[in-house]
C-alpha cells in the first residue's frame, strides 16, 4: 500500500488553506487521533504529553490570522512537536524520566519560542530515552512506555528522539523537533522511514534543553521531506544570545539547494567504512549513490582516518559529560532510573579525567582530518544505520532493553558528525524485504547545511514511493 505523494507535507497543508481545511479543523483532528493513538493496541506513545486546550488555542488564532490574510511565516498553522527535551510551556519537562519536572513547565527553550512566533500549532511533547542514553526508543516507565515504529509495531522506533520520528511517521505532524548527541535524531529518522537533520553544532539553540552533554549535542528537525527539514531549518537557525556555542555562526542560508542537478559536486565515501553494514542495507544505499552520480555529482575515494579512535573518544565524551551533568541524579534518583540508565551511567562513572582530556586530543585530530578532506569533497556519504529497527520483546515492556552491542553498532556512522560537530542529514531511500525503512546519511563541513539540503532534495527522487506506515493518521481528512 502505497501513500499517494508521500506523507503529509508543510506545502500540503499550506495548500489546503485555500480550501475549507482550517488550522482549526486540522487541529480539531489530531486531537482526535491523539485520543484513538492513547487507545489503540498496542499505544502508539509517540505524543507523551498534549493538552485539548493549548492545541485548540493556537489553532484558532492561526486560523483567524489566516481569514485576515496576516499569517505570520509558513509555519503558520502547521502542527508540530517537541522531544520531551525541551521546556515547553504548560507541559511536564521530563526528559524521559519519572522524577524531573515534577512542576508543570512556565518557560519556553528557545526553540519552542521561536515555533510559537512563526505561528505553528505545538501539539505537544513527544516520548524520548530515558534522559537520551539509548538508541531504542525503550523507556518503559510509567508516564512513557515503548513507542512503537509506524512501518512495523513490534519493532522500536530507535532513540533518543523516538517519539518525534514516530509522530512525523504516523502522520500526526509533518514536523517535530529533536535532539542528537550520538544519532538521537537521525537515528529514529532512520529507523522510520522519515527525514532527519543533526545541524552544526551550535547552529540551533539548544538553550532550554537539558544540558546533558554540552559538546556533542546538536538540535535539529524530524520531518516527512527535505523540502520540509529546509523550511524549519531556515526558521531555527540563528545565533541565540542565550546559548553561547552559536554566537559566531555564519549567517543560514539555503544557496542553490534547488539547483536542476548536482553537476561539480564531489561525494566523498570511505568505501571500507560504508560497507560495515547489513547485506540489505548496503544494496539500498549502492544504489541511491548511483542516482545521485547520474545527477552529474562525482563519487572521490576518501579515507576516514582513526575511526576506531574517534568512536572510543566519542562514547569518552558524551557519557563523561552525562555523567558529570547527572551526578547528583545518579546520587540522588538512582531507584527511580530505568535499569538501561543505571548501568550506562555506572559505566560512565569508570572513565577518568585523563580519558577524557586524551579524548579531546583526538577530537582536535578527527576535526584536522576533516578540514582536509573537505578541502577535496562537498560531503562524505555513509549508510545512515547498519541495519533497520530491532524488534521489541514481551521483556523489554517490563524491564527495558539493554543491548550494548546494538547501541554501538546503531551509532557507527553517527558519531562522527557528534564529535566533530559537523552536519548530518538522513534521508529515506527504501525497504527491507520486511518493510522497514533504509536511509542514506549525506554530511558536510561545519555550516554548510546548504549543500546536506541540496543534496537531500534529488536523493528523495530515488525513492520512487512512499510505502505507507501500518499506523498512519490522515490528518487532511
């Protein structure tokens, strides 16, 4: 079964402004779906927190912004998400956990503001990792539980940001926003068939966000197109003088991602490093490089030099910091904590001030390496994830799941771009023979997002159709 022009889009909705499909009357059905998703077996537990109200409210002034021809940029009306992350006001800030946000949110994070100023209807947060230390998705304490891959129910929606790319993929919002220090956006964008861009670091503020590990996090949106991820991407990235990493950026633009071709483009791809993945998988992404040298883009040879190093040096950094950030947690809610959260952050509790400093030398090494290669290519291609979605098991709704080996090999081809701090975009490209999505990752050097997007755009033309997800809500009907 086939979705005729893929999922629901921005430009889909903006055009049915015309017609009778009010904000409202968009708004008045996802909160209709939100209801039958809480209900339906098993729950889909995309959306972990929304409120009747605050969506109806939104939705109402947008649709009279609307009638007076005063909208406010083309966001405007268009329902959205947020990983439970972010501080978004009225709602519960979380972050995955039982314990935090015991009082209800009264201060947006700089992202949730700056979507409530384009006009955009926020439907609520979406499910998310315990405190984002997993590539699952599995977090099965009470006010969470497993959300659930639209393509296939019994298998994980991947983390941390599962429930924005589980909303995006079931239809509910063609944009949700998330957060990605080791794959947590690009990950469960891969995991269900949608579209996911990691910024720069520093491009996107990440001010009003739990600071788990300050120096491999980058924001970034779930979307269902590329079209889409260049919209919200051209809203969300500024400096923010709240969030100090981004003050020095260059300004965004989004410089000939509309170009007919990508003649004098060179693709940069480390083919040992490629091909570390499921037979599967490989065959997909073969092939959509193919597609995008039949575009006039040239494929260069490059090599990725101290990959292994990086990966170590990555999981070095961003669980030092974790560790450090949830200190007092750790001392203080340990019991509380998903069993998962426990052991990675007694594992982080075994580094030592001297990894950690030995970790930071070879970033500056990985990012000299790069430098280099960039001076030779416009972005280095890799499969997005080795393998598709694992499936969930009875244990996992109980206990969790703590797959050790699966968490690394889900990261492979992410930690590069967290610990350098480049770029990423992943971008469906087709099925397994079971039906689950197969994504490509495109990276470019630091602030070029432009080229990821240009890119992106004639690498979804691969994909010849959208199959449609077992759980999808039509929100236009």
């Amino acid at each position: 079964d086939v979705v005729r022009g893929g999922l629901v889009t921005i430009s889909q909705l903006l055009s049915c402004r015309s017609g009778k499909l009010t904000p409202s009357q968009v708004a008045k059905n996802i909160i209709a779906m939100l209801e039958d998703c809480d209900k339906s077996t098993p729950p889909l537990r995309a959306i972990v927190q929304w409120d009747q109200e605050q969506i109806m409210l939104m939705a109402e002034a947008s649709t009279t912004r609307y009638r007076n021809k005063c909208t406010l940029s083309c966001l405007d009306g268009i329902p959205v998400c947020l990983k439970e992350e972010f501080k978004v006001v009225p709602y519960h800030h979380r972050v995955g956990t039982v314990y935090l946000g015991t009082q209800p949110e009264t201060e947006d994070a700089t992202v949730a503001k700056k979507l409530r100023e384009a006009g955009a209807i926020i439907i609520g947060v979406s499910n998310m990792h315990e405190l984002g230390t997993g590539t699952t998705g599995c977090n099965p304490n009470r006010y969470h539980k497993i959300p659930r891959n639209p393509y296939n129910p019994n298998h994980f929606t991947g983390g941390s940001s599962s429930g924005s790319a589980a909303a995006v993929a079931a239809g509910l919002c063609p944009v949700a926003i998330g957060t990605d220090g080791g794959g947590s956006v690009r990950i469960p964008a891969s995991f269900c068939g949608v579209v996911g861009l990691k910024g720069t670091f520093g491009r996107i503020s990440c001010h009003g966000s739990l600071p788990l590990s300050y120096s491999t996090v980058s924001v970034g949106p779930i979307c269902t197109s590329v079209a889409d991820a260049a919209i919200v991407y051209s809203i969300l990235a500024e400096p923010d003088l709240l969030y100090p990493y981004g003050l020095k950026q260059p300004k965004a633009t989004l410089a000939d991602i509309c170009a007919p071709d990508l003649k004098g483009l060179k693709l940069g791809v480390d083919w040992t490093f490629f091909k570390a993945c499921d037979a599967e998988v490989l065959s997909a992404c073969e092939k959509a490089v193919k597609h995008l040298q039949s575009l006039g883009a040239s494929v260069v040879e490059v090599s990725l030099p101290e990959m292994e190093e990086a990966r170590v040096a990555h999981v070095i950094c961003i669980l030092s910091e974790m560790r450090d950030f949830l200190q007092p947690d750790f001392n203080k809610h340990f019991h509380e904590m998903n069993l998962e959260t426990r052991a990675s952050l007694a594992l982080a509790s075994q580094f030592t001030a001297l990894d950690y400093i030995k970790a930071n030398r070879q970033r500056t090494r990985s990012m000299r390496f790069l430098q280099e290669i960039f001076s030779t290519v416009n972005c280095i291609l890799t499969p997005a994830v080795p393998c598709t979605a694992p499936r969930i098991y009875e244990s996992d709704l109980l206990t969790g799941s703590s797959d050790m080996s699966f968490t690394v090999r889900s990261m492979r081809f992410m930690q590069l771009g967290n610990f350098t701090g480049i770029p990423g975009l992943v971008v469906p490209i087709g099925y397994s023979t079971a039906g689950l999505p197969i994504s490509l990752q495109v990276m470019a050097k630091w602030w070029d997002e432009a080229v990821l997007l240009r890119i992106g755009l004639k690498l979804e033309q691969f994909r010849d159709q959208t199959k449609k997800p077992s759980i999808y809500y039509d929100i236009l009907a």
